[in-house]
C-alpha cells in the first residue's frame, strides 16, 4: 500500500529524471554518443513520467486539477 508521502517523493524522483533527460538532451550530461532521437523519446517519456505522477498525486489528494488549472492559468484544459 502507497502511504500519502509516497505521491510527493515519487514527483521529486520523476522530476530528478526529467532534469537528468534534459542535461543530456541540451550537451549538459553525458551523451555517450547517444543519438539525438534517442535523447527526444527519453525526454518525452520522463515528462510523460512526470505529468503522470502529478495526476496520480492530484487524484489521491482529491484535487480537481481541471478546475485548478482554469482558476490559476486562467483558461479551460480539456482533460
């Protein structure tokens, strides 16, 4: 069973990786001779990483994320 801090560390790890994926992907990490589509797809996939683990965190909080994107960004997300 996930405990409530579960949610937030797992967005702080996700975050870690998505910050590794984008050193990497703009000459800041190691590349290795990693090829650029490569670089892209892993950039994608920790954001998708990310964005997925906001909505789990929104969910388990009982946070309607739609109404606060639309309060705070100030326009209507089709979600």
């Amino acid at each position: 069973m996930r405990d409530p801090d579960w949610y937030i560390l797992k967005l702080q790890e996700e975050l870690g990786e998505l910050t590794q994926a984008w050193n990497k992907a703009s000459g800041r990490g190691r590349k290795r001779g990693t090829p650029i589509e490569d670089l892209r797809r892993s950039l994608a996939d920790e954001t998708a990483d990310l964005l997925g683990h906001v909505l789990l965190f929104a969910h388990n909080n009982d946070i309607d994320l739609a109404a606060a994107i639309e309060r705070k960004w100030k326009f209507r997300p089709d979600l």
